[in-house]
C-alpha cells in the first residue's frame, strides 16, 4: 500500500486537489494559532505589541521582558497550541472510531475519571497543583483501562465500548457531583474551576513532562491516521485491505487516550475541543473522512484562541479557559450549521 | 446485526444502520402482517409489560414505606383507603404519596423523552438532554439565583422549566435552518453546540455568584426530596400531552428507523413526525428536568434496557421505557433514603443502578442498536 500511494497521490486529480486544500487548510489555521498564540504572549498586566514580542523572542529586549515573555507568557501560549492540537486529534481519532459525531475521549470516561481524580486529591489532600495532576492522570487512565476491558468480549465491538463508557461515565459523574455537593463551596468552586480546564498557572516545569509525551505521541498518532481511514470503511473492509484490525484500534485509542491525558493532567478536563475541532476541521476541509491534521491545527487555533479571551475579557478576573472553549467552538458550530442549512435551501 | 461496526451509532451511515433495522426488526408497514403470523408474540410482550408495570406499583406502594420513619405496609394501605388524621397518615399523604406520584411521573417523562430522541436522531447516544434542556434549565436557574436573588426548588423550577424550552426552541431553529427535512446529525450537532454555550455561560456566571454556584451543585445531581407537590399538576399535565403526542409518532418512529428517503416513499411526513416528537421531547424532558433535576442519564440508559425486551418496534419500546423508567427512578430513591444516614440523592443512585445494568446489557454477545 505504501509504496504505490504517492504515485495515487499525483496520478488522481481529484486527490490531488483535495490534499492541496487540506494542507491550505492546516497551513491557515496554524498561522492564525500562531498570531494567537502571539497575541496570548503580549497580553496581561505588562501589555506588550506583536512587533515587540517577535523581537523579544528574536533574542531582542530588555532582561525583565524576556523573563516575562520566555518565563511568564511562552509556557501559557505553549501549553494552548500543544494542548489544542492532542485533544483536536484525540477527538477525530475517537470520532472516526466510534462513527460518531458526539464521540471523543469522553466517551470511554477519561475526562470524568480524571475530574474524579482531581476532586479526590483536592478534598482529601488538600491538592497541591502535583497532587491534582497525578490524581487527574491515575483517575483518568484507570478509568479508561476499566471501560476498555468491561468492554472487552473477543475484540472491541465500538458501539459496546460507547455503551460501556456511557455507563461507567455516569456513575463517575454521578460520583463527581456529589464530592462537589458535600465539600465546602470554596473547595467546590476551586475544582470547578478545574473541572472546566484551565490554563491558568501554567509553567515550564510542569509544562515540559507534558510536551515530552504530546508530540511524540501526536507524530505516531498523525502517522498511524492512514489506518484510520481504513478502519472507517468497516471492519471487514480493512481487514481486506490488510489492516490488523484490533491492534490497529487498540493502538489508537491509546495514543488518543495519551494525547488526552498529557492535557488534561495539566490544565484539567478542558471541554468541547475533542468534541467541535474536528467537526468543525472536516466542514472546512470537505473531506469525506475525518482528516487528522486539519483537526490538530484547529483544535490548536480554538484553545489559544479561546485563552486569549479568558484572559483578557473578564480581565483582571481569569476565566478558565474551558468555559470560553465551550462557548467559542459552540458559536462557530452553530454558525457553519446554518450556513449549511442555508446553502442547502438554495441548492 | 453481526455487523462488527457501531453503525447504528453513527448518524452518517443513516442509509445503512436503517438497513440493519429493516433487516432485524419489522418494519411499521407490515407490523400488522408480522403480528399476525405471530400471534403469540403481542399477547407476550403485553404480558411482561404489564408484570413490570405490577412492579412498578408494588415498588410505589413500598416507597410509601420507606424511609427515616418506617411504616408498616397495613399502616399504608389503611392510609391509601381509610386516610385519617394520625401522624403517620399524615406522612403518607403529605410527603411521601407525592414524592412517589413525582416519581412516577418524572421518570416516565424521562425515559419517554430520550427513547424518542434516541429513536429520532438515529443516535444511541442521545439523551434528553441532548436538545439543549439541561444547560437551558441550568442556565435559567442561575440566572433565576444569581440576578433575582431567588432561591430554593420550588421557586425557580418555572425559570428552568422556561429556560429548558427556551433553549430546546433555539436547537430547533438552528437545526433546522433552512433544511428541506430535518437532518437529525444537524439537529444533535446543533444540541451540543446551544448547549456548550449556555452550559459555558452558565457556569462563568455562576462562578462569579457563589450562592448560584451553591443552588446549581445541588439541582444538577438531581433528587425527588423537598419537592413541593404544587408542581405536581403542571407535571402530570406535561406527561399527558408527551404521552399523547408519542402515541401519534410511534409509527413514524418506525419508519424514520429505515432512514428519511424510506420514510418519505412509505408516505409518511417526516418533517411534520419530527416536529412532533420534538415537541413531546421539550414537554416532557423540559417539565420532569425542572421538576427532579438533570436525571439525564435515566432517560439515556432507560431506552436500552426497555429495547432488551420490546424489540425493535418503536410503540411497544416507548411502552416499556415509560414503565420501566419509574421503576429505575422509585428504586433509586428508595434505596437512597435507606443506604445511608441522611439521604442519597436519587441521582446519584440512578447513575450507580442504571450503569451497570447498562454495562451488562452492553456486554451480551448482540448489542440491540437503535
């Protein structure tokens, strides 16, 4: 397969147009994260210009302000583009997966099982920012591996495993609500907080073990996005075509699941992005298949973007950048469904 | 139905997953033929209908038990039939019939709901408040605390009542803007996305008013406790004219199953079905949310349990989940008034009920899609 798809790629114009829009697409989604994550860098208590802030990370400017942008700033910004993109692609892998646009890494309970971590480690010991991080990972990886095996009975049916995952989410939510409901309302609304995804706080030192396992990881993912789009053509199909195809599966939920818990181990259950980067990345893209790099630079572009306003339009008071996501992605999906509903009445 | 993908659980192979369905199940045109050559398959299913609706009696009756001060099962039915003026009598009618009766209608209004808004969207994962009803409510509730200064269920279960409505109303319009017939991936796109933002919204106005923030934690988790009984008549009437307009879309249900193009040359108006069943959705989800809280999950897993046994005609699943719904919901709050001192919300008990009983459903060799 591998060797006879680039001459695909160049012989069929139709795939060859296709493959140019897509990489116009990532190449204009990236260079607006860029801007973003720019914007995200010169903004605060300090306010800083785009011109200044390119020539501070050019190596110019004062002592003081390459602290604030290299110290300060850079890991926040780092954080939204990095996070954006893992959570972007774990979304379209679990989508195209599951074939189903309400699909993420929520569905197998990572998200609810990380936030039960986090209330765990935040009402029981007091929470420190390690200790609702390793509580998050543990909650989240614990629960994924549950859902996955109660889901296992000779191979991963996916409808069982968006069942299994429903049923086991539940009851940590369940479980979640009523940690909320019997701490104090300071607790409470500290891991609320948290439990909408925030950037806020974000430094290098927590940052970089994050980075370490994101772009590896998102490098594989975007590589193994070949087995994907066969496995979307049904099982027995990809078994033709030569795909393994519970190894197949199995390796990408894994590689989702670790996108998703580098971020949210960080920066805590950050909604929506999983769910509408890679709805909205397809719209744009018009592919029939979920394409992974489409859904990465706009999963990148929706979370720096979204950081921007949090910080600034309640400012000095932060928001967590998980209640903008919800709100930003949320106007745009409904934005491009209308669109769609008009060009449909017209055509 | 050996298929090895979700394909009923993906909306965008619709044309397939109605296959599937014409293949496993009856469809609506010749259900009266199928019956026919079969006819002790009806005369069953009624049966273990009404043994679960039995059960759902029996398991009001011991509801009226139960609880911080036990009552002797005499004690209620002398309650039920020769009500007097002692004190334990006074439990009964006063706070324990009603929360039952709550119960009772509260869960059938959810189960209903998210059977017909699984069955309509073609998506197994829906659930009631898909459409925009909890976050609606929720939004409506700390805007109701958070602006109003108003405080405790029954004086905000108007406001998230309206706010559900409200919001399912939006979904609706955005779903459907400009479609010819009404594309359920739309309509669910749509749902999430409303209610992403009103969900957002809500809760950055409720961090910033901490007595909103207070109220929102405790309706969220859902509960039948300190419910007044005033909300009762508003409730019961939603049921009723949910339940009325579930009956008249049973048979479109069936043929939306197929996919809308067989629908349509089945002669069936699909637009007009969904409008319908949309609105019995908003009724009932929108008054049972404002009533108990977002028991969401209820109406989610409700519908999976009832197909178990209906099969897969749509009229007789509605029946069953509009039993075995309450069943799930009074067992809920009973054992929560027992399993711990003070009380178990009924959300939460629902969830740890509800979930595994899903999960051994989910297990079984043949997962029944939707």
């Amino acid at each position: 397969m591998s060797a006879e798809a680039p001459g695909a790629a160049v012989t069929v114009p139709g795939r060859a147009r296709r493959l140019g829009r897509e990489t116009a697409l990532c190449l204009v989604l990236s260079a607006l994260a860029v801007l973003f994550a720019l914007l995200v860098v010169g903004s605060g208590d300090y306010p800083m210009g785009l011109g200044k802030v390119i020539n501070v990370i050019l190596g110019g400017g004062e002592g003081l302000e390459g602290t604030i942008v290299f110290q300060w700033r850079a890991p926040r910004a780092v954080a939204a583009l990095a996070f954006g993109a893992a959570l972007g692609v774990a979304g379209a892998v679990f989508q195209s997966l599951t074939r189903n646009p309400l699909g993420s890494p929520d569905i197998i309970g990572f998200s609810t099982g990380a936030y039960t971590g986090a209330l765990l480690a935040l009402t029981l010991v007091g929470g420190s920012f390690l200790a609702t991080s390793l509580g998050a990972l543990a909650g989240g990886l614990a629960t994924a591996l549950t859902v996955y095996f109660l889901a296992w009975r000779r191979g991963s049916h996916g409808f069982r495993l968006i069942l299994v995952g429903i049923g086991v989410s539940a009851m940590l939510a369940a479980l979640n609500q009523w940690l909320v409901l019997r701490a104090e309302i300071e607790v409470a609304m500290a891991a609320a907080v948290w439990g909408a995804g925030t950037l806020n706080g974000v430094g290098w030192p927590v940052l970089i073990p994050a980075l370490i396992a994101i772009v590896p990881v998102l490098g594989l993912t975007l590589a193994g996005g070949r087995n994907l789009g066969m496995l979307e053509l049904g099982d027995d199909t990809a078994t033709a075509l030569g795909v393994r195809v519970e190894p197949a599966r199995l390796v990408l939920i894994v590689l989702a699941v670790l996108l998703t818990s580098a971020a949210t181990a960080v920066a805590g259950p950050i909604a929506f992005v999983a769910l509408v980067a890679p709805q909205l990345a397809k719209r744009l893209n018009r592919a029939a298949g979920m394409r992974l790099a489409p859904a990465a630079c706009m999963g990148a572009l929706l979370l720096v973007a979204s950081d921007l306003v949090a910080q600034r339009v309640f400012a000095p008071v932060q928001l967590p950048v998980g209640v903008v996501t919800v709100s930003i992605g949320g106007i745009y999906l409904i934005w491009l469904l209308s669109r769609e509903g008009r060009a449909a009445k017209r055509a | 139905m050996a298929s090895p993908t979700p394909v009923a659980a993906n909306p965008e192979n619709s044309q397939a997953s109605g296959a599937m369905n014409a293949h496993a199940g009856m469809p609506p045109a010749t259900g009266s033929t199928a019956s026919a050559k079969n006819p002790g398959k009806p005369v069953r299913r009624l049966a273990l209908l009404l043994c679960f609706g039995l059960l759902l009696g029996l398991l009001a009756l011991f509801s009226l038990a139960v609880g911080s001060k036990h009552i002797e099962l005499s004690v209620v039915i002398d309650a039920l039939l020769q009500p007097n003026d002692s004190a334990d009598h006074a439990i009964i009618r006063d706070s324990r019939l009603p929360r039952a009766i709550l119960g009772v209608l509260a869960g059938s209004a959810l189960g209903i709901a998210g059977a017909l808004v699984q069955s309509m969207t073609r998506n197994a994962l829906a659930e009631p408040g898909i459409l925009g009803v909890n976050a609606g409510a929720s939004l409506a509730i700390v805007i109701a605390v958070g602006t109003f200064g108003i405080n405790g269920f029954n004086s905000y279960v108007w406001f998230a009542f309206g706010g559900a409505v409200l919001a399912t109303g939006a979904v609706y319009l955005v779903g459907m803007a400009g479609a010819r017939s009404s594309d359920p991936v739309r309509l669910v796109l749509a749902g999430v996305a409303l209610g992403a933002v009103l969900s957002g919204i809500g809760t950055a106005l409720a961090l910033v008013h901490p007595s909103a923030f207070d109220q929102l934690r405790a309706w969220t988790i859902g509960s039948l406790e300190g419910r007044s009984g005033e909300v009762l008549v508003p409730l019961a009437a939603a049921v009723l004219v949910g339940f009325v307009l579930a009956a008249f879309t049973g048979r479109s249900l069936n043929a939306l199953a197929l996919g809308d193009d067989t629908a349509l040359a089945l002669g069936y108006k699909v637009g007009r079905a969904r409008v319908l069943i949309l609105l019995a959705v908003t009724v009932l989800a929108g008054a049972a949310t404002a009533a108990v809280g977002a028991i969401s999950f209820l109406g989610l897993m409700a519908p999976h349990l009832a197909r178990r046994f209906s099969g897969p005609d749509a009229r007789w699943m509605l029946a069953y989940t509009a039993v075995l719904a309450p069943v799930i919901l009074l067992l809920a709050d009973v054992l929560g008034r027992v399993i711990i001192p003070g009380e178990l919300e009924a959300g939460v008990v629902c969830a740890f009920i509800g979930a595994p009983v899903l999960i051994v459903l989910a297990r079984r060799k043949k997962p029944v899609a939707v």
